[in-house]
C-alpha cells in the first residue's frame, strides 16, 4: 500500500499563527476564552480547553466569577478573537466589558472583512460569497453594513437576487472555490451589471485545493483529515470526489476501517486548513499498516 500526501496540506499561516497566539495566553498564565471555536477542529479546540482557553458562544457566557475575580486581581481574562473574525458589535462588546482582546483573526479574512467595508464605503451593493451561518460570513456582512452597506449572501449564482443594480461588489468567503466565484460574476454581467470584484479567496485555500485535485486523480482512495464544521476542508472533500469517488472526509484516526481500501494500491491523503501535523501523521501512520 502506497501512502501519498498531496503537496500542499494541513493547518495554514492563519490557523497556526491563531493556535500560537492562544498558546502564548494560556503559557503566561492567565484565564482565557475564545469567542466560538478558535478554529473549526474539534480536536484542537477540546486540547485547548483542557489547557485552558474555552470557548464561549458570546461574551456574555464568560461566567460572572472570571471577570469578578479579574477585577480584584486588577488582571482582565483575555478573550481570543477566532480566526474566522467575529462582528463589529461582539468586538466592541468584548472590549465594552474590559477584557483584554488577543485578535487572533486570520489576516486572509481581515482583508476580506476590510474588502467589504470598502466596497460599501463606495455606494456598492454588497454580494458576499459564502455560506449563510458561518462565522465568516456573518463577520463580513457585519463589517459591511456597519459601513452603510445594503447585503446579499449568497452561495452560488443560483442565488444572486433579481433586481440589483450598479454599483455591485462582490467579496468572497476565504474559503471559497475560484470557479464559484467566477460564476457568480459571470451571473451578474448576465445581468447586465458590471460588479467590482474582489477577489478574497485564501491563497492557500486554492493550494490545497488544486494539490488535492492533482492527487485524488492519480490514487485509488482519498482521505480528507479536518473537522466536519470546516468549510475549507468540506471544499477539499468535494474537491477530490469529483475524480475520486472513494474519497472520506474523516476527523480523526478512529474513523478509518481497514475494509473500506480493499483493494487500493495507492492512497492519497490531505488535510483541511485547520489540521495540525499531528492528527495528519497519525492518519498517515494508520494507513501504512494496511
């Protein structure tokens, strides 16, 4: 059995400059929480609150006792901006409550979420590619309206609205696929529209993706290593099931079964953005016993 890792795979500058900002807190010592997963491995984010940074769905779950016994030791618990990025609102009411900010978000989607600003700033009607509910996305729609723009998301030109009109922009989830984007512009100069694009797909999202595609043609079986709840990863899946039926997109080591490659010579392996070296190594590890 011949075990193939795609050439680009695993966590990115933006996930494991995140991961190392919280590392930072919680080795100084002081009480942390992140906004949310800091990123969307279940894995990473269990490890980091049995070391203790745990998530919070909002500011406000942050138990009372942490910010009472802060306040007597004159030391705010650091709440750790996901690096999805979070709203202009829960920014200002992480600081409004005097927590200290470690604003862990991905620079990728800091220029995105800026992208949308500007985009708004100039008039423009604002389409944001991406799935409706995640973090990302809603922290781009946010930063937009907050610069007075009006807001469509959208998940492919199916869904761009009738009726728009110039000036439209356009701004993409990080992780989103180059040819969703390029259709949905395409859809709106069929329209009639002229829209400013721009174009805030993750270089490394792209890399991973074009690395998986170039690999799962070539293996007889594909294994995709990252969280359920990650969209980049999830791309990666659908990436290499389109030339490799018998691809799995799994989270951890445990969910493999030997009889499943039965019959596979070669077997190609990548991993989402938000997967640590580890968790691919053992995958790795597993599939070389077969």
């Amino acid at each position: 059995m011949e075990v193939i890792r795609a050439k680009r795979a695993g966590a990115c500058y933006g996930v494991q400059r995140a991961l190392d900002m919280a590392a930072e807190v919680i080795e100084a010592g002081g009480r942390a929480y992140t906004l949310g997963p800091l990123i969307h491995n279940p894995q990473v984010v269990d490890e980091l609150a049995a070391r203790g940074a745990a998530a919070v769905a909002s500011v406000e779950d942050i138990p009372a006792a942490a910010r009472t016994d802060a306040a007597a030791a004159d030391e705010a618990p650091a709440v750790v901006i996901r690096s999805h990025g979070v709203t202009p609102e829960v920014l200002g009411a992480v600081v409004e409550r005097g927590f200290s900010v470690v604003d862990a978000t991905c620079p990728h989607v800091s220029r995105a979420q800026a992208a949308a600003a500007e985009l708004a700033r100039e008039g423009c009607r604002v389409v944001v590619l991406g799935e409706a509910g995640h973090p990302e996305v809603e922290g781009l729609t946010a930063w937009a309206r907050q610069a007075g723009g009006k807001v469509d998301v959208v998940a492919g030109p199916g869904e761009i609205p009738a009726g728009l009109y110039d000036p439209v922009g356009v701004v993409a989830q990080t992780t989103q696929r180059k040819e969703n984007l390029e259709a949905v512009v395409a859809a709106l100069r069929e329209q009639g529209l002229d829209p400013i694009v721009k174009n805030t797909i993750c270089s490394a999202t792209r890399q991973r993706q074009e690395a998986a595609a170039d690999l799962a043609s070539a293996v007889d079986a594909m294994v995709v290593i990252g969280g359920r709840n990650s969209s980049n990863t999830t791309r990666l899946a659908e990436v290499c099931a389109l030339t490799c039926p018998r691809t799995f997109h799994i989270e951890s080591v445990d969910e493999l079964d030997a009889p499943a490659f039965a019959g596979c010579r070669r077997i190609g392996v990548t991993a989402g953005a938000s997967t640590p070296e580890n968790q691919i190594a053992s995958v790795e590890a597993f599939l070389k016993t077969l």
